[in-house]
C-alpha cells in the first residue's frame, strides 16, 4: 500500500541563459505570471548533478492560475549553461516536450500561428486521434499543446499550464515501474508503434517509435491538487537504436528540460516504497538539514530526487510553506493541514496578488 500522496505536477524545470527573458515570454505566451517563489542562492545538494560543486543560480517557480504545473525557470550565475549538441529529436532520452492544456486547440494553434511560433502549419492527429500542434520557444525547448476541460479559474489566457511531458526512453517497460508504480500514472490510454503525423515535422520524427500515454486511475490528492489539476505522461522509444541521452555531458540547469517535478505528502514514505522498488532516492534535503525544511527564499519545504532508468530526473517536494499575501505577512504553514485534503479555493485563489508584469 502506497502511505503517500501526489497533489499533482508542481512544475516542470527549464533551464535558461536569461531568466528575465524568458520568463517575460512564457508569461506571454503561456501566462505564467503568478510568482510563488523567486530565490538566488547556491545550489548545493544537487552535486552528483552539479560536478561535485556548489551552483551559484537564480530560479523563480511561476504558476498559471487557470489550471496545471508551473515552471521552474533556472539560470545559472557565474557560469555559462550548456546547450545540448544538435536539435533533440523523439529518440532521444530525456524530457523532449512540455505538454500544455489548452480550453480550443483549434483557437490556440490561430493564436499561436499568428504570434508565429506554432510549429505546425496545421492541426495534425495524435495516436489517439486528438487533435495536437507543438510550440517551439526562442530557447529550442519544445511545447505540445493538447486539449483537455479541467479548470481551476478562467482568466481569459489561450492556455493552462504544465499538462505532463513527452519523455524519451530506451525501453519503455523499463521505465514502467517509475512512471506507472511510483507516480502512479497506472491506465494506458494508448500504445502505438509506428510513425506518426504529428511528430513528422519535428526533428527526426519521421522514424518508428512505440509510444505509450499514461493518465492515472486515481484523481490526485492534496492541498494544490485543484490548481494543479490531472496530468498525463507520454512515453515514447525508438524502435531501432536509441537516440542520446539529452544531459550526457552536461550538468543539471543547463539549457532545456532538466527535471519533472511532482507535488507530494509523506516524503518518508515515499522514500521507503521508491527503494523498495529499485529506485532509491539521489538527493534528500532532509538528510541535508536534519530534519528541518529546506529554505527557497519565499516558500520552504523538502525536495528529493530520484531518476528513471535512462537518467531522466523526476523531484519530489513537499511544500511546507508558500506566501500567500507576502504584502502583508501571511504565510501558508501546510504542516498544520491535513495532506491529503484540498485546501479552499478561495485560500488557493490570494495566490493571484503574486502576479508580476515583466
């Protein structure tokens, strides 16, 4: 029996040169414009991802407060990130797009053509038949925008936020037991091998790939769970060689996707059943601080990390206190809640006073 709980995707991490750039056009482009915590300081539990070393970086977390996970937007100081060789394609291993939920995906592709950064000149077919395009960034990363109705607020932007991610895997019953046993994405909406329209414009995308749609059987659970809404995870591989690893040579924070990071309650727990099914945690804050909360700046909590078979990092946090109204000092202490239960929408709702203009 799993003694843990998944409130949802908090956000996905992307690696940048300039984060006040880029933040300015994913709140453009995706209205991630709801700051929940903005930190510099140096990284230093990450280090058998850092090269041994403590990071100097600047990261802020930033939600769409329609629906779905934020993005963590990272940009090292005093060190010049690190672009991946040549463009990332299906086969490659690694986190290979960003799925984000729009309420019309015929309304979002005239949105996103007219701003010239839709991919697709037209709405091509999923495996499943559903209607998909893909945005690139002014960064290369990748965006795969889908249509689905679970709403939090309606704020009149084209699209929600973090919907899951396309992952590329070497061996996609591998990385079953990560995906599907420990996050719990448990019901296979589709598996397909073969080529597919809807990734032949992309980069490689023409070749022979087995892809899998995970979604969860069970809703997800905890106190952000209503803004963070369902999520799916899509797991693709080649059928032939696989392609490279997208970090290889790299450390974590340079340029793209570097982790998929999931909202939890009992990290002990989730410690324990992640072992025991081979996948011990990498890094542990908890083990760092004895016990006591990790400080982001704003918001404080306990982050871990595991990887996939193939490297791919997944974080775990579980929030121990976010600001509210920080004009005027309400702090959010989730240790005192229940974590299982969702918090009010109206609590959950103040986080819109966080919003920025850049």
């Amino acid at each position: 029996m799993k003694n843990y709980s998944i409130a949802g995707i908090q956000q996905i991490g992307i690696g940048v040169k300039n984060l006040s750039e880029a933040w300015k056009w994913y709140i453009d482009q995706f209205g991630m414009d709801c700051r929940i915590f903005e930190d510099e300081a140096e990284a230093k539990l990450m280090l058998p991802y850092t090269g041994g070393k403590p990071r100097k970086r600047h990261a802020v977390l930033a939600l769409n407060l329609q629906s779905g996970g934020g993005f963590e937007i990272w940009q090292y100081k005093g060190r010049e990130p690190l672009p991946f060789s040549g463009e990332i394609s299906p086969g490659d291993l690694g986190i290979l797009a960003c799925k984000i939920k729009v309420r019309n995906i015929e309304k979002a592709h005239k949105f996103y053509s007219e701003r010239n950064v839709a991919l697709s000149q037209k709405l091509l077919g999923d495996p499943s038949g559903e209607k998909t395009f893909f945005v690139k960034d002014p960064y290369g990363n990748l965006f795969q925008m889908v249509e689905r109705n679970s709403w939090f607020m309606n704020e009149n932007k084209i699209s929600g936020g973090s919907y899951g991610a396309m992952i590329g895997v070497s061996d996609i019953d591998k990385a079953l037991p990560v995906y599907s046993d420990i996050l719990g994405y448990d019901n296979i909406s589709y598996d397909h091998t073969g080529t597919f329209s809807d990734l032949a414009e992309l980069p490689g995308g023409s070749g022979l790939f087995r892809r899998v749609l995970l979604t969860r059987s069970q809703p997800m659970a905890g106190p952000f769970s209503k803004i963070f809404g369902p999520s799916e995870i899509e797991l693709i591989s080649s059928t032939g060689k696989p392609g490279r690893k997208i970090f290889e040579g790299r450390l974590w924070g340079d340029l793209g996707f570097i982790h998929l990071c999931f909202d939890i309650s009992n990290m002990d727990e989730l410690k324990k059943y992640s072992s025991a099914k081979g996948f011990p945690f990498t890094v542990d804050s908890k083990e760092s601080h004895e016990g006591n909360s990790f400080d982001m700046g704003e918001a404080a909590g306990h982050f871990s990390y595991i990887t996939d078979p193939d490297g791919t990092l997944i974080e775990f946090v579980e929030t121990h206190r976010i600001p509210l109204l920080k004009k005027i000092g309400w702090y959010l202490n989730l240790k005192k809640r229940d974590p299982r239960k969702s918090l009010p929408d109206w609590m959950v709702k103040t986080l819109r006073f966080s919003r920025v203009k850049i």
